[in-house]
C-alpha cells in the first residue's frame, strides 16, 4: 500500500484515501490572496499545509468510503493520458488504479462513483483509455453526478481552461448508462448523503457520513486549502459564483465548529482531516484530533 494512503474509522465506515499528487505548489495561482507573506502569518498551518516560507501545499486524491451496504468512491482526480491544459495533469502516467487495488479496493468491486462536482481534478479517472477510446473505468458502478451540476457542464462544454473534460470523462460514462443524475440531498447509501455547497460550482456538493453516532464530512472544493478557514472570503479563481462561496464557507465552518465531526479535505495534504475549531473571528483545523473518537479501534466492524 502506498505510504500515502490514510484512513479513517466513522462507526462501521472506513474511509481511505487514495493520493494521486501531494506536495507544493499548484495551489497558489488558484489562491491569489495566499501569499506567501500572509500564508506565513497564519502559524498552524505549518508543517502539514505550508512550508516554512509559505508555499501551499496540497494534495490530489480520493477517497474511497466503505459502508456495510457499499463501496463508493468520492472524487476520481485527473487521471491518467488525458489532453490537458495545465502542464502538469497533461498525459500524466500515476500508479493509481493499481494503489487503489493494493488498498483493497479493485477497480471493479466499486459499486458507487460520486464526483462532488465536474471540474477536471474530480472526473479524470472515471474513465480510462483502451484502444485509443475511453470507456468506464468502474464498469460495475453507479456514477452518481448532481443534476444541476451536470445540466451546467453539459450546457456548457469543455471548459478551454483546462481541455476535453466533458468529452473524455463524462459524456462517456454518461453513454454508456452509467450515470444517475440526483439532487443535492440525495442519499447515496444508508450513512452517506450529500449535502449542497454551491458558490465553487452552481451544483457542487459535500458528502455527510454518519455510522454509530459519529460524523465525518468531505468537503470537495467548497474549499482548497485550511487557509481559507483563517480566511473564508479567500476565494479561489475558480469559484463560479464567488459571494456564494464565501457564505458557503461561513456556513460550514459554523455547522461544524467545535463539534466531533471529522473533517476530511478533499485538497488536504496528510493528514489531511481534522476537526474544526473557532479561532478568534476565524476557524482553524485541529488534526490532533483527526478522529472521532481518541481510540479509533476496530472493535466493532
Ligand atoms: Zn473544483
């Protein structure tokens, strides 16, 4: 398995993380008020998410959520051989499907794919290339895209930012009938539902897992980096609706704030979950605490 791979214990889930990249930079040229000089000032953040002369550092992975009833992957990354616009996601060649076997968790034992939203870091690996044609890459899954999320992108197309999104890794699942379109509080499986967090997209949601009184919530790209908890109306360049997602943040961090419930980010670097804790007129993530419950065993699985 790789080193790079976490998990975590919510009652009878275990969630694991599967990392496609980690590490510094990247982040900064979607974050333009994380300067280095302000990213600095904020001391917490150092060493799991900055390094000492500020830089982000963040991190590219799913996250493959395992219930007693399914296995449901939440966020495929960029994938492998696609056209790309941003240099390093052009052509990439990661050992991914085969880290995610290694875990336990072979390609064709998902049963759920839930993508939070359709940006090019969230869709990649929901297809692969075989004979020059992508095709599905969870033959036996159900991909679980949000109705409003999808209607835009498929409005909308590829987006010239970042390449053929659309076209090579979610019309095809899509054509191949795969696809269930679903609301923003559809539940996707006994324990994990989706919860709206719109401003990054119009349709862009989180993902709410509850087992045996314990609580953990994936946050997508309503936010890319513990940063913006210090500061919540540090939008990023990507934001569609940018005061949506500034309210979307205050909105959370709030829900959340000095309650047991595990925090996991879906751009965090290890370790990458924690709890959020008010600081001042502000957040902050404490990993200290990045379980539940102090003594996570496996007693009751
Ligand atoms: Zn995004």
């Amino acid at each position: 398995m790789s080193e790079h791979n976490l998990t975590w214990r919510v009652g009878a889930v275990t969630i694991t993380r599967i990392t496609e990249f980690e590490g510094p930079g990247g982040l900064s040229r979607y974050l333009p008020d994380a300067t280095r000089e302000r990213v600095r000032e904020i001391d917490w953040l150092q060493p799991h998410f900055a390094t000492d002369e500020g830089r982000l550092i963040g991190a590219i992975h799913a996250l493959v959520i395992e219930t007693p009833d399914a296995r449901i992957v939440v966020d495929t990354c960029v994938g492998n051989d696609k056209q790309r616009e941003v240099p390093a996601w052009n052509q990439l060649q990661t050992s991914f499907l085969d880290d995610m076997a290694e875990a336990g968790y072979g390609a064709d034992s998902i049963d759920i794919v839930m993508c939070t939203h359709l940006h090019v870091d969230h869709v990649g690996w929901n297809t692969k290339l075989v004979d020059e044609v992508w095709i599905p890459t969870f033959a036996n899954a159900r991909y679980l895209f949000g109705r409003t999320e999808y209607d835009f992108w498929a409005a909308r197309g590829d987006d010239p930012r970042f390449g053929p999104v659309f076209s090579d890794s979610v019309k095809p699942v899509f054509d191949a009938g795969l696809v269930d379109l679903v609301e923003t509080d559809h539940q996707v499986a006994p324990g994990v539902r989706l919860t709206s967090t719109p401003g990054h997209t119009p349709g862009h949601v989180s993902v709410l897992i509850e087992s045996k009184g314990e609580q953990a919530f994936i946050t997508g790209d309503m936010l890319h980096h513990p940063c913006q908890m210090a500061h919540p109306e540090w939008g990023a360049v990507v934001d569609e609706d940018k005061p949506q997602a500034v309210q979307t943040r205050h909105d959370v961090f709030s829900r959340f704030a000095g309650t047991p419930t595990l925090v996991i980010g879906t751009h965090f670097a290890a370790p990458t979950a924690g709890r959020i804790v008010r600081d001042g007129d502000a957040y902050r993530l404490d990993v200290k605490a990045r379980n539940p419950k102090p003594n996570c065993g496996g007693d009751d699985a």
